[in-house]
C-alpha cells in the first residue's frame, strides 16, 4: 500500500502502543498505513515535517453536546474539532429518541469530524438549558422514553455508543434515582454501557456509583461539594474506590459547574487519576470556565498528571470506554486521525466552576489535525 500522507519525525505519543518517541506515521485510504522511523514516500505522498512537534491519536472528548441549532446548548463540532484538535466528539444525550433522526440528519452526517453519541432516555434529550431557562429534563417522569429510546439505539449502532441520564437537584429535582433505574433498564436491553451525570444532591455521589455496572461512566467525576467525592478532610471516599475496583469509569466532564481545583487536588493527592478527561462543552461554558479539550487536559497537567496519562485520558482510554478500540491509536489499521499538540512553558491563568483561579506553568494547544487520514486543520 502507498501511503498518502506521511508525518514526518515527530515525538509520537501513543499510550495504546507505550510509545513516546521520535517516529514517523503514514496514512492511507481513511486509516493508519504506517508507524516508525524512516517510512518510505511514494511519488504521490505527501509528507509533513513535525520537526519534533507532538502527535498523538486524534483526541477523543468523551463529553460534549454539539447538537448545533437543535438544541440551545450546542456548539459547532467542526469549530470546535479546529480550535482544540477533537476528531472525536461524543455527544452525551443533547438528543433523545424523538429528535435523534434529526440530530442524525441535519448535523452528525453532516460534520466533517467524527460525531459519536449516547442517546438520552429522556424524550426530547437536554431542551431546556439556556441563560434565560432552566429545565431539568429528567424531573417530569412523563419524559422518560425506555420503548422508543431501545428502538431508536437499535437503529443508530453506527452512532449511538451508549444511553445518557442526568440524574441530581438540577436534572431531576426530587425524582432521585428514578431516571436512572429507568436508563439502566434500557442499557441492559440494548446491551450498551450507560453514562450518567451527578450534580447536587439528591441522590447522593454514592447512591449513583452503587447503582451503576461495569464499563458505565460517572462523568462530573471531581465536582465540588456538595456531592464530592472526597470527604471534608480531603481523602478520597471509600464508595469511589470500591466503584473503580468494580470497573466503573470515572470521567472528568468539566461543564459550567461539575469542576474544582480543590476536589481534584485532593483527588489526586489520593492517588485517583480521572480515566478520561473531557470538557463537557456546551454554549454556556465555551467562553469559560471550561472552554474546550485542551485546556481541560491542561489544568490537569498542571495539577499534576504526566503529559502521557493526560493523553491516554483523551484518547486510548476513551475508546476504552467507548468500546470502539479503533479509536485513539496510531496502531496500523486504526482510525486515520491524529492530532498535533505544542506544550508551552510560561504563566496561564486557569478558572474552575467556582471561580477559583490557578497559576499553571504549562499549557497544551491544538496546532493541527488529520482526520479520516487527510491533512484537515489548518488549511
């Protein structure tokens, strides 16, 4: 095979190979072609030179709603894909079973970045989220949509990768568990791994993790009190250990609330990385306090995780999560997307949720992507 674009002598970092190291990788009919030094040019392929610039997998953010103009949280994929590198957004449940064929039609086949997505039990999905109206769409019962939620899953495997539930004072004020018992049960038919969003109690953190199965997600994973998962004195809860040990995936699902420095210091001083980072990206926290994927990644570098544990958070344990281990390698035969990312020394200001601010000395940008194995970003 001819490959059709190579990246020259980069500094790859690729968690799902353990390979950090100056390498060159090819790209070929929408997929990986060709890892290691010294790949061999056709007279048809075009070649990069990285110079040593970092490229890894195309970066997977397991949390966003990018269901533009149907619904008024969501952002443009393909904006968003330019400015901080995703080839992959997942969105996480903007649309349920009466508007996903139009999700479908009018933005995921439409988006030149890859569009996956976890499918709301609740009817219409997240309708009701704007800075003038607030409507938990898990609080009216009447909503929860089990029977066409299974057969609009069964429709859409291309797509769906999961079934979505927020659950808490906000999503479904005094309903409690209800929609979650509901949402597993439709996880459990369509065989699909559930995602569930927590904020303020009820239920509590530990009610939701006692509930979910392995291979679920509990995404708002280091949100400030109340519902944190660390006690007052800072230790890491004992119910969110035995939740890790069960193979519950924590992710982080940064948003416009669901976020702070003091949870995730104390956290990570406990020893508990995040299994995936995602930015939870949405109209009202685009222009702060999450902004996009890589600043997310970067307020956890700076907090204290490797450069190569924030990457795999980003990219091979997303598709872990996803199930979809073609996501997040440079391996030959993956996915044919890459992202290039510059790491700068320096002072960056960095917000949470509850406006605390921090001084971090690093910060990861975006400088460039291919996707479905073309040079995509910048033209």
């Amino acid at each position: 095979m001819q490959h059709e674009l190579i990246l020259r002598g980069a500094r790859v970092i690729d968690p799902s190979q353990n390979h950090d190291a100056i390498a060159d990788v090819a790209f070929a009919n929408g997929l990986v072609s060709g890892f290691g030094r010294d790949l061999r040019a056709g007279t048809g392929t075009v070649v990069r030179e990285m110079n040593g610039a970092i490229v890894t997998p195309g970066l997977i953010d397991l949390h966003t709603h990018v269901y533009w103009g149907g619904t008024s949280l969501g952002i443009d994929a393909d904006e968003f894909c330019r400015l901080s590198g995703v080839t992959t957004s997942v969105d996480t449940g903007s649309a349920g079973p009466g508007n996903f064929p139009g999700f479908r039609k009018h933005v995921i086949e439409r988006s030149e970045a890859r569009i996956l997505a976890y499918l709301h039990v609740s009817f219409a999905g997240i309708y009701g989220f704007s800075k003038t109206v607030m409507v938990g769409e898990s609080q009216d019962m009447r909503l929860m949509a089990p029977r066409e939620a299974v057969a609009v899953a069964e429709a859409n495997r291309d797509v769906i990768v999961g079934i979505k539930v927020r659950v808490g004072a906000h999503a479904s004020g005094t309903q409690g568990t209800a929609p979650l018992e509901i949402a597993l049960q439709v996880a459990e038919e369509t065989g699909l791994p559930l995602m569930a969003h927590i904020d303020e109690p009820p239920p509590s953190y530990e009610a939701v993790l006692d509930m979910l199965r392995p291979g679920d997600v509990l995404t708002h994973c280091f949100r400030p009190f109340p519902n944190s998962p660390v006690t007052a004195q800072g230790a890491v809860k004992p119910a969110v250990r035995k939740a890790r040990e069960r193979g519950i995936i924590f992710d982080i699902g940064h948003g416009k609330g669901s976020f702070a420095f003091k949870t995730a210091r104390a956290m990570l001083a406990g020893g508990f990385l995040p299994d995936t980072i995602s930015s939870d990206v949405h109209a009202l926290c685009i222009d702060g306090p999450a902004f996009d994927q890589v600043t997310t990644m970067s307020k956890m570098l700076c907090l204290g995780m490797s450069l190569t544990e924030v990457v795999a958070a980003s990219t091979v344990n997303a598709a872990v999560a996803l199930k979809r281990m073609e996501y997040g390698s440079l391996k030959v035969g993956a996915l044919g997307d890459a992202t290039v990312l510059a790491v700068h020394d320096g002072a960056f200001d960095y917000v949470d949720v509850l406006g605390e601010h921090m001084t971090g000395d690093r910060r990861i940008t975006a400088e460039g992507v291919v996707l479905r194995g073309r040079w995509w970003h910048p033209v």
